[in-house]
C-alpha cells in the first residue's frame, strides 16, 4: 500500500500496466477539480475560465495520451471491457463524448440507442454544412407514441419515393393545408 500526502504518479519508460487478477481495479478522484495541460501535468489556475484560457482541462481525473498526432493509433485512449459492459455515468452534471478535431461515434454490433428519460433528444448539425443523414438497410419509422409529429422546413418540404407511392393516412381524416398559396393535387 502506497500513500501521499502530496501529488503521486506511476510513470513507466516502455508502459504502465494495473491489474487485478482476481477483482476489480478502483481509481478515484476525490479532491477539488484542477486545471491539466496536454501533457498531463497541473497548471496552476484559479477557475474553470482561467484553465481553458491557459489552454487547459479541467477536470478532477483525466484519462489521456500524451502522444502526438500520427498516421497510427498510437495516440489513442480506450477503455474497454472484453467480457462485459462499459458505463459511463456522471451522478452529477453532463456525460460528454466530444471529438475536436474528427468524427465522434456511437456504434453497437447489435443496436445503438440514445435515449432521454425526462428530456428532449436532441440532433443538431449547426457547421455550415450541417446536414442530418437518416439512413437505413430496411424500413425507417418515427412515431410519436404520447402527442403530435410535425415536419418544417424554413424553405421546401419534399416527400419522395423512388421504388413506389407515397401514401399520408390519418384515422379521423387528412387535411392540406397552405398558408400562403395554392395546394395543388397533379396525377
């Protein structure tokens, strides 16, 4: 057992291994949030705003690669469970997945969900080319299983089908409406 009163690290020239060969591997942060730079080392800052102005991470644990870019994986970070499931939970504030400078995923071999059990879910593409893809092998469904379902578009609203009709139902009946022109019907 190894104890601090101060700062401690485990630093290894070739790699740092922690392992347990029978139970499960525990590191915790408890303390005050600290402002770290991108080589792992602590910068002495005042606030949140002052580490981010000394371009800065603040954050009580940091989890990162200090290796620069490269054509290979080498600078990359995973936390992975090869028998059971990972989980990420915040008791407290936000869970952020955040990509700077590429593409951030969520990608499950046999489903992905992001789910809201009090809240809206939100997708938003707000860079000048902010276009939102929905693509499927099979059938795409929305549905609104407590309340309506509306589609806007600030300019034209187009509803398409290559390989066959377009059908609009509705139980108690359909209506079309414009608000400023003509509704046209053409066969």
């Amino acid at each position: 057992l190894f104890r601090s009163a101060g700062a401690a690290s485990i630093e290894g020239a070739t790699g740092v291994g922690i392992r347990s060969s029978a139970g499960a591997v525990s590191v915790t942060a408890q303390g005050r949030d600290t402002c770290i730079d991108a080589d792992g080392y602590e910068i002495v800052a005042a606030d949140e705003a002052a580490c981010t102005a000394a371009s800065g991470t603040w954050a009580s644990m940091v989890l990162q690669s200090n290796a620069r870019l490269s054509a290979t994986a080498h600078g990359q970070v995973e936390i992975k469970s090869s028998t059971s499931s990972v989980t990420v939970t915040a008791a407290a504030g936000a869970v952020n997945f955040v990509a700077t400078a590429g593409e951030a995923s969520i990608v499950g071999e046999t489903g992905a969900q992001i789910a809201s059990t009090y809240g809206a879910v939100e997708v938003l593409a707000q860079g000048p080319e902010g276009t939102i893809n929905i693509q499927a092998a099979a059938d795409i469904e929305m549905e609104s299983t407590a309340g309506g379902m509306s589609l806007t578009a600030a300019s034209e609203l187009t509803l398409t089908s290559s390989g066959a009709g377009v059908s609009v139902t509705g139980d108690t009946g359909v209506t079309l409406r414009s608000t400023n022109g003509n509704v046209e019907l053409q066969a």
